[in-house]
C-alpha cells in the first residue's frame, strides 16, 4: 500500500508531545494525519463519524466498540498506544482482519514511579502538608515511615516488577500475589509470594498491578476491602474497572481504610462532584502513570512503527494475538 494514499488517525493526546520527531515523521510519510483535538480519549459515536475514511488507527483509551469496527472501511490497523486492549473489540477487529498491536513494557517504569511516589505520598500525608503549609500554617500530621512496614503487590507483572525493584532500598517486607509465578525474580528481590487472602491480611499497602479481565473487573469490592487490613492504604494506577467506587467510599468514610491514592477511574475524568474527590484522605491524579517523556516517547516510537509497517504490508513486531 502506498503510504502517501493512507489517513491515520492518532488520538492520544500526549503522542510526540516529548519528541515532536515522532509527528513531524508520520506527516511526512503518510498522505494525512488526524489529531484528536479533545483532551479526553473519543467515545464511540465520535470514533463512527471519523473512521470510515481512516487506513491506520493510533489509538489510546478510546471506545473502539464493534459499531466502530463496522464503520471502518478501510482500516488495516489499530496500533495502541499503551498495553490494555480491553477498550477494543478485539473479536470485531479479527473478523474483519484488522490488526491489533500494542506497546508492551513501554510505560512500565513511569508507572511503576507513580506507584511508589503515591505510597510515599500517602504515608506521609505529602499532599495535605503542602496545602496547609502554602495557606500559612505549620502542621504536624500523622505520618508513617515504609521502613518495617508491608507492601502488597496485587499483580507482579512487568510493572508490579519495576515497583518491587524501586521499593527494595525502602526497607519494607514486599509481598506479591500473581496468577503467574516468577519465583527467579522473587528469589532475586526479595519478594515473598503469597495467597490473596494473605496479601490482604498483612500489608499496609496494597498497590494494584493487573490487568482488566472478566474475573477481575469489579474486583475491589466490600469483600476485597474488609480483607484488607484495618487501618492500610489502597493505591491503583492499573485500571478504575478494577475499583467498585461506592464500596471504595464506604470503606474510607467508616474508617476501614486509611487513605487512597488513584490514578485511574471507572469514568474518566472523574468530575469534581465525585464523591471520592470530595475526600481529604485521598489523593487523585489524572491518570498520569505513563504520562513521563521516556514512556511517551516508547509508546510514540512502537505504535508509530508498528502501525506504519503494517500499512506497508509488513508484519508489526507487537502484535496483540
């Protein structure tokens, strides 16, 4: 295919924002480029008016239903700029023989420094003593130090990994529940695995690190929270499907729980007048987590490359099977 007939459509805000190569380099190989101008992934009545006339597709977390795989015509790929596919109706995609690649292990690390700067901020109340500070008192709050205390990793993939090797110099027992062992890596830093129960049981922390699956969708409920241990801290910068919010709420407002820290939502963005935003015991980001210069500019590079080499015929080095 001649790359000078082809529209690709990129939609993550962030894309070549770091490196500006990365979009100076695809608008001078292919004939047209779309850029999302929100700064919100598209929903999927947005995607059907624009992806009729698209052959390549840079996607972030944009609703890519069935309804808009119909529309594609003349799609040949979807080059997600990230890990997750769960947004894209991958089944939809494969019937029509679209291509799906993603960008593995991209993102990790700048995850992974979200993770362990929202603990750090968390155990020692770093936002609140900022906010009274800057409005002129001089605070002395609760804090606790890592040192002796238990850090849960609910999920010990490539980014449950980085967070292990980041907390090592912390001087804190780090246990880790994953359906797949790497007891090598465990061996190596000092990871304990353990059961759900037991991870729940024990750590003051409990970072989540998994991905969105049918079995694990909804899967910090009442019943994941009241495991938990009283007084500890919940930290997510995976997925907000993975979070029941309501029942997230309940287990902050009595107590159960000590403090949040989330990075991701079920809706996003939240909103002001979420309730968990109205609540000074948890910190809240933008869903940032890949949103360093490394990671962009990894993510920008293989969704670039794969997405151009397909629309080239060529095989994609990231294929999502």
């Amino acid at each position: 295919m001649d790359l000078k007939e082809c529209r690709v459509l990129v939609t993550p805000t962030t894309f070549g924002t770091s490196d500006p190569h990365l979009r100076l380099e695809l608008e001078a190989q292919v004939g047209e480029v779309v850029y999302n101008h929100t700064s919100r992934p598209l929903k999927a009545a947005e995607l059907r008016e624009l992806i009729p006339a698209v052959d390549g597709f840079i996607a972030g977390l944009d609703e890519i239903s069935g309804e808009v795989i119909e529309a594609a015509r003349r799609l040949k790929v979807i080059a997600r700029y990230g890990v997750g596919v769960d947004n894209i109706d991958l089944p939809a995609a494969r019937q029509r023989d679209i291509l799906v690649t993603n960008t593995p292990g991209a993102n990790s690390k700048a995850v992974a420094e979200l993770a362990v700067g929202l603990i750090l901020s968390l155990a020692r109340n770093i936002p609140q003593a900022s906010l009274e500070t800057k409005s002129g008192g001089w605070p002395r709050l609760a804090v606790f130090s890592l040192e002796g205390k238990t850090v849960g990793l609910y999920g010990l993939g490539a980014i449950g990994k980085q967070v292990a090797r980041r907390l090592a110099g912390f001087d804190c027992a780090i246990l880790a529940y994953d359906v797949a062992e790497d007891r090598d890596f465990d061996a190596v830093h000092s990871v304990i695995l353990c059961s759900q129960a037991e991870l729940l049981e024990k750590s003051d922390f409990v970072s989540l690190h998994c991905p969105v699956l049918p079995e694990t969708r909804g899967l910090v409920n009442a019943a994941f929270l009241k495991r938990m241990k009283p007084g500890a801290f919940l930290v997510n910068t995976a997925r907000g499907e993975l979070v029941n919010e309501a029942d997230l709420l309940a287990a902050l407002l009595s107590g159960r729980l000590r403090g949040a820290a989330l990075d991701v939502y079920s809706k996003e963005p939240p909103g002001a007048d979420h309730p968990l935003m109205q609540l000074p015991q948890v910190i809240a980001t933008a869903h940032m987590g890949s949103h360093s210069d490394g990671a962009t500019n990894a993510m920008g590079r293989m969704a670039l490359d794969d997405c151009l080499a397909v629309l080239r015929g060529e095989a994609p080095r990231y294929l999502v099977r």
